[in-house]
C-alpha cells in the first residue's frame, strides 16, 4: 500500500514471494477451521439428540442425523 512493499521488499531482499505464500497457507488454515466448525457442530447435533429424553426425541431427525454422521465415516 503506497508504495510500502516495495520499500519493505528493497530493506528485506523479498518482493513478497513468501508473504504470498504465508497468506495462501493461512487461508488453507482457515478453510480447515471452518469445515472442522461444521463438522462439530453436525455432532453437536447428534449428542443433543441422544442426550434428549426419550419421549421428547424425534426418532426420524435422530436417524436422519446419525445416518449423516455414519456415511461421512463409511
């Protein structure tokens, strides 16, 4: 930004190659978050349907949600 790379690339002997590389790897990081946020949140869902009393379950959501949960490890 106003020229700041390119003084900062002039004092450190890079033009940003590992910078870019830095920040690919981070939004890598950040995808994986994401999909192990979903993940634990789909099991969350699972546990909380288990942990219901029986007669306040919903049998076909519970079967719906394991079944999901049991194809992803299959």
């Amino acid at each position: 930004m106003f020229g700041l790379g390119n003084r900062w690339a002039g004092r450190h002997g890079a033009a940003g190659g590992d910078l870019e590389k830095r920040v690919a790897a981070l939004e890598e990081a950040v995808q994986e978050n994401r999909a192990l946020n979903v993940r634990l949140a789909e099991l969350t869902d699972v546990v909380t349907e288990l942990l219901l009393p029986v007669a306040a379950r919903d049998e076909e959501r519970l079967e719906e949600l394991l079944g999901k949960y049991r194809g992803d490890f299959s």
